[in-house]
C-alpha cells in the first residue's frame, strides 16, 4: 500500500459500501435509479444535467427531474456520509489531501487488484460531473444540503487535480508539484455550487485544464 494510509482506508471503504459490498437497501435504490434513467446509472443523469442546466428555468427543471427520486438519493446520501463521517469531521482540512490525493492518484492499494483498479482515483473524468449531479440533486431537495455544499467544493478541487495529473489507474503517479496543488486548491475550495454548475459545464476537463 503506497500513499497516505488514512485516505487509502477511506476511499476502498467508500467504494467498498457503495459498489462492492452494497447493502441491499443501496442496491435497491440502484435498481430504482436505472430504471428510472432508462437503464444506466450514470450517462444518462449526467447529460439530463447538462442539458436542463443550460436552460433558464434551471435549477426548478432539474428539480422536478430528479424530485421523483428523493427516497433514493436519501439512501444513497445517507450511506456515502456514513462512510465520510467514519474518517474524517465536518470540515476536516484532511479531506482535502484525501481529495487531492485521489485526484493525483497517488494512493496505491493492493486489496483491490481482484475487483478493480489498484490505485485510488476516478475511473474517467467525466465521473466527476455525475458525483456533482448527484449531490447537486441531494441539495436541491434537501438531501443534506449543507454536507454536500461542504463537499461539492472538493470534488470540483480533485477534478482540476485529476485533469492535470491524468493518473493512471493500474500505476501509482507521480505526486503533483506542491505548488501546483496549492494553486489548484485556492482556486476552486472557495467556490460555491452554483459556481461549480458552470465549471463542470465544461467536458470532460476543467476549462483551460488538461
């Protein structure tokens, strides 16, 4: 196991509750979700986001959109801040060297070799965009709205993170100049969710990244 060990053990149990070892209740919700899309949890969110959120009744067309899924995202809200409140507080500066450090992929861990990718970090970046859709439809109906106000921040930080980086998913990266993730860090942790609606219109990098 390679990198800090604290966020290596948060992410595997955060994959390992959501998609591996998935408790019923959560496979349940899945289900409803993807029929509900049409048959695919993720494309088909994304792109629904992407086209109401250029609209200008937006947000009020995404949250009818989604208003029929509240008891899932509930389920879904509820088990992945399970796992973030098992690691870290509200606000823990940690969390941002966790978010960094999956952006960078710089967090090998060999339990995964069987199941998955070895090293911690998003499959593709356009994932980023369908995590943001998810909490963005959790705040809208409020799902825990001010938890994932916290957390919208971070992930729109990793994503800038990932589209410099580029990590490889088999093969630890080299860690990001210092510097670098600072700058990335003061540029986008301040950022508020609506201003993160206008980032992640831009596919699959950050605009002017990657």
């Amino acid at each position: 196991m390679l990198g800090d060990r604290w966020a290596n053990e948060f992410w595997y149990q955060f994959d390992d509750t959501m998609f591996f070892n998935r408790s019923q209740e959560l496979d349940d919700a899945y289900t409803a979700i993807i029929e509900y899309l049409g048959g695919d949890l993720e494309r088909p969110f994304r792109e629904k986001w992407l086209e109401l959120s250029k609209l200008p009744e937006y947000p009020q067309n995404f949250i009818s959109f989604v208003t029929p899924l509240r008891q899932q995202l509930t389920v879904l809200s509820r088990a992945q801040l399970r796992v973030f409140d098992a690691f870290y507080q509200r606000r823990d500066p940690r969390l941002v060297a966790a978010f960094s450090d999956f952006g960078q992929g710089v967090l090998f861990d060999p339990r995964r070799a069987d199941i998955a990718s070895e090293v911690h970090t998003m499959d593709y970046p356009e994932a980023y965009h369908l995590w943001h859709v998810y909490l963005r439809a959790m705040m809208f109906l409020g799902i825990d709205r001010r938890r994932w106000a916290e957390i919208a921040p971070l992930n729109g930080f990793s994503w800038a993170v990932f589209a410099v980086a580029k990590p490889n998913q088999h093969v630890v990266s080299p860690p990001l100049p210092r510097q670098t993730v600072i700058r990335l860090a003061l540029q986008w942790l301040p950022r508020s969710a609506d201003r993160l609606d206008r980032d992640f219109q831009s596919v699959p990098y950050p605009q002017g990244i990657g």
